[in-house]
C-alpha cells in the first residue's frame, strides 16, 4: 500500500470528516461505504451572467466503488441523491468525486 492509499484510508477512517453512507448501483444491492460530504456553493457563468447555486458533492474511495456510474444513489443520513454527471478521481487514482442531486 502507498503511503497516499494509507493517507486516504486514514481521512475516509476519521469520524470527524467522513460518515456512513449506501451506495446502490443502478439494479445492483445496497452497499455500506464511507464518504466526505462537500455542500460548497458553486458560481457559474453564463453569458454575462454568474449564476449562484448549491452543490452537493461527495469524495468516495475507488477502492469501495471501482466504477460509479451517472444514476446510481447514494443515501446519506436519510437523505437520497443521484450520481449526475461523470465521476471524476484523483491523480493518484485513488477517489472519486462525485456530483449529486436530490433523488
């Protein structure tokens, strides 16, 4: 194991940063994993203008989920979101980050 993957296991470990989630794939069974829930505020632009909104983001180790895929939920403290887009990983390919929305 790296010194990175030893890293990471450490933070996704840490109560204070990460928590209990469910991962299901689209058809698949429920899974329990661990993620670090990010609700940053994001600007966009568009034409002249810059649009507010709220994000839901998660990081999620590769090593729990080697390939989430646009659609499949994630349930975190009750709460149900859908994967939207392309999960994007790390450079050392170690997690994911994932772009929610409400289920």
């Amino acid at each position: 194991m790296s010194v990175f993957a030893a890293a990471i296991d450490n933070l996704f470990g840490d109560p204070n940063i990460a928590r209990d989630a469910t991962y299901i794939a689209d058809g698949g069974a429920p899974k329990l994993v661990r993620v670090v829930l990010r609700r940053a505020d994001d600007i966009t632009d568009f034409g002249a203008a810059r649009v507010w909104s709220e994000t839901t983001r998660i990081d999620l180790r590769v090593a729990e989920v080697p390939a989430p895929r646009p659609g499949d939920r994630i349930e975190i403290d009750g709460e149900c979101f859908n994967i939207q887009g392309e999960p994007v990983r790390d450079r050392e390919r170690l997690v994911w980050t994932l772009d929610l929305r409400p289920a």
